[in-house]
C-alpha cells in the first residue's frame, strides 16, 4: 500500500511524540526530548497553534512526521522553520521522507514564505545529499545557537 501525507490532528500526538523521541535517539540525544503529548496538544491545537505538523501514514499507521512553524527573517520576510522531519526507521527508503519533505515545502510556498530553513547535523552525510540535490543550500559557515531554560533563567535573573 501507498503512504498518505495529511495534516496531523490532535489524537496524532502520541504517535508523534514516539516519532519525536525515535528522532532524538537517532541524533544521539536519547535523553534531550521533555516534551509530552499534553504539551504537543496544547501548543500544535489551542486558540493559537504554535506549530503545523504533517503526518505520513502506511496502512493507516503514522510511520513519519514533519513538523514546521513560521518565523521572520529581517532580510527577507516571512520563512517556515522545518524543525523536525522523520520518518521511522522501518519505513526509511520508501519515498515517506520525501514526499514529507515535499508537503512542507509546497505548504511553504502557499503561504508566500521566502525560504525554508531548517538545521542538518553535520555527520548526516544522507540527509546533506538529499537537501542539496533538492536544490537547499547548507551553509557550512553558521553555527547553531541555543540558551536553554536554566540559563535564560540564570541570564535574565541578572542585571
């Protein structure tokens, strides 16, 4: 059977916070994710969505999600962040990933976003290959930056 792309809804989040969880251990963080499915709920599902998120279904089981949220560039105006993209394990190879991709950068280019942008660790050789052949630019020369919650907490505690 085909894999069908369809936005996620809210009774998808247990199977995307596994998918979320499969990700972090693939990034060898196995410990990193706080999140729970309350939380992804709340914040994909409330008065204000915080984040779309598509999933990828086979045989009408959730085998992959994309998850992506708009930000603003100084530069060039309104862009999508692809924070997340997997696909599990099992079902890599199949063309889920793909057309996951493809689904996030069409839902991109409905809303007149100027770019999709997104982080790739440097070790996943595949994924680099994949992007660039897609015609994405990985810009070598940025690094990622991030304050987490007990040090944004420690910062603004300070004058």
């Amino acid at each position: 059977m085909e894999s069908i792309v369809r936005n996620a809804r809210r009774e998808d989040m247990p199977a995307v916070l596994a998918l979320i969880q499969e990700l972090a251990d693939f990034e060898r963080e196995p410990d990193a994710v706080e999140l729970t499915v309350t939380a992804l709920q709340e914040d994909g599902f409330g008065d204000i969505p915080k984040f779309h998120c598509f999933v990828a279904e086979r045989d009408s089981v959730i085998v992959g999600m994309a998850l992506v949220y708009f930000r603003y560039s100084t530069w060039k105006g309104v862009a999508l962040h692809l924070e997340d993209l997997i696909v599990t394990r099992a079902q890599r190879g199949k063309g889920i990933g793909e057309a996951l991709y493809r689904r996030v950068m069409e839902y991109g280019l409905s809303h007149n976003a100027k770019r999709v942008q997104w982080e790739v660790l440097g070790w996943n050789d595949g994924a680099i290959r994949f992007y660039e052949r897609t015609g994405a630019r990985v810009l070598r020369d940025w690094h990622v930056v991030h304050m987490d919650e007990e040090n944004l907490s420690e910062y603004c505690k300070k004058k």
